[in-house]
C-alpha cells in the first residue's frame, strides 16, 4: 500500500487545517524537506521547513488512503 506522497502548504491557514487532519492519525506522519524530518503533527515543526517547496509526506503505517484522502487538496503530484 501507499504510504508516501508530496504534499505543498503554502499558506498559514493551509499548516493549520492540515495539522488538524494529521492528528486524526493514530500513527506517525513525517514531513521530509531536504535532510530535515519533523512531525506533521507539530505546527511549530511544519513552519520550520522551507514551505514555498514541496513537502515529503510519509505515513507509518500500511495504509495511509484515509489520511491521503482527507488532505487531498494538500497533495501535489
């Protein structure tokens, strides 16, 4: 299954509805920029990462299609 895509959160806003769908999760959510790995669920952690570019998201665990379709609108192919 996918537990991997890029995501793009450009706007404030953008972090704070995203954090609130990742926390939802009862797994670990990954946002990788570069050599940097903080938590998706920490909105301190997100604004940390160069935003203007997009993000890794990884997810830890088999299936992440629920997660991946709440944050659609977050996902850049």
């Amino acid at each position: 299954m996918k537990n991997q895509t890029t995501v793009m959160l450009p706007a404030i806003n953008d972090v704070k509805n995203f954090v609130s769908e990742v926390t939802l999760c009862d797994y670990d959510v990954d946002l990788i920029s570069g050599r940097y790995a903080v938590d998706a669920k920490s909105i301190m952690g997100i604004f940390s990462l160069d935003l203007s570019k997009p993000i890794k998201l990884e997810a830890q665990t088999d299936d992440a299609s629920e997660l991946f379709e709440r944050i659609k609108q977050y996902i850049v192919e």
